[in-house]
C-alpha cells in the first residue's frame, strides 16, 4: 500500500532544508539540462491539500475538449488527432478520444487501437524531414479526457534530448505555423494511409 498523503509529506520533508527545499534533480546537472545549476532552487515543498481540486472535465458536461470533438487534422470515429499551436518545436500533435474517456476507463477496443495509433503517429511524424524523433506523453492531472501529446524533436538539435524535450518547447520562441502546418498535413495524410479515417469529422 502507497504511503498516506502525510506519511508522503513527511519522508520528502526529511531530505529538505530548513525552508522545505528539496534538492536540486540530477537532472538540471545533465548536459542537456536547459538550465545552468548556478541560482536555481527548488520551490517550497507544500502540505498535502485534501481533497484535491477537481480536474477540468471531471462534469463531461462542463469538458471543452467534448465540445471540440470535430476540431482537427484527423478523425475516425472514436478518435481524432490536432495540431497544436504557439509551440516551440518543430510540431506538436495532440490526440483525444471523441467521446468522454479517461485512460484507465477506455474500453479495450479502445486502448488496443490507441497502441496502434500512438506507433504510428511516431512513425509518420519520424519521416517528416528533419525531424530526428517523435515522442508520446500522457499527463493526467490537468484534464479527465483522455489526451496523448507528441511532441517532433529537430534534427541536429541533440541537446533537446529525451525528458527535456517539453521544457525546452516552453523556452523555444514560436515555430513558423505554415511550416507546421504542412507537416502536420504529411502526418494526417500518413495516418489516413496507415489507419484510415478521414481529414474531415466523421459521425
């Protein structure tokens, strides 16, 4: 069994200074770190706070991501694949289930066609020129519907590596949206391809 949310609290609190300061991650001492370890520190570590806040979504509802169910550069009829914008590297695609699902409620036919896609999502983002590597991220905690992001690293550009790659997007400036575009058009029109579908909303 987990640790209680205070037993959590209290064995991370021991490794903290007297301002609840945590150390800094072996991570910022990478050579891809996107910052130097010189004046950084951690932020306070906080109690628990229970219950936690509601994710957005949680009242599908109130779910903004429902009411874009036609909104993208793919669909079939259970899925559908977007691009999204203002990102620093070079394209950054998002898939959702159309209806309201989390991923620990997909049914299985569902989650075993996820597996198909997400692969070949990477796949068809990998043959875009000059981009080295396509990478697949589930984070669950801002949003109950389900959304995979894939994110397309630079070729050439080696110190955007591994789990870096979205805090260096956040630093990047914008990306041109025509270039992106166009590529996310090479992925749509591979997927349709690969997996079927349409570039238009199907029932």
């Amino acid at each position: 069994m987990a640790l209680t949310p205070d037993e959590f609290y209290r064995h991370a609190l021991a490794a903290t200074d007297g301002e609840h300061r945590l150390p800094l991650s072996r991570m910022t001492g990478w050579e891809i770190s996107p910052f130097e370890q010189d004046g950084l520190r951690v932020s306070p570590l906080r109690a628990p706070v229970l219950p936690e806040s509601p994710r957005h979504g949680e009242d599908p509802a109130e779910c903004s991501i429902c009411g874009e169910r036609d909104k993208g550069i793919w669909f079939n009829e259970r899925w559908r694949l977007d691009r999204i914008s203002g990102v620093g590297v070079p394209l950054v695609l998002m898939l959702y289930p159309r209806d309201h699902y989390d991923l620990a409620d997909l049914p299985d036919e569902m989650a075993a066609e996820l597996g198909l896609l997400g692969t070949r999502i990477v796949r068809h983002m990998q043959a875009v020129p000059h981009v080295s590597r396509a990478h697949m991220y589930r984070i669950g905690d801002g949003a109950a519907h389900l959304h995979l992001w894939f994110f397309a690293r630079p070729e050439g550009q080696s110190q955007l590596y591994g789990s870096w790659l979205p805090v260096w997007d956040d630093l990047l400036p914008a990306y041109p949206a025509d270039v992106a575009d166009a590529d996310a058009g090479l992925v749509a029109d591979a997927l349709l391809a690969s997996s079927g579908g349409s570039r238009t909303p199907t029932v």
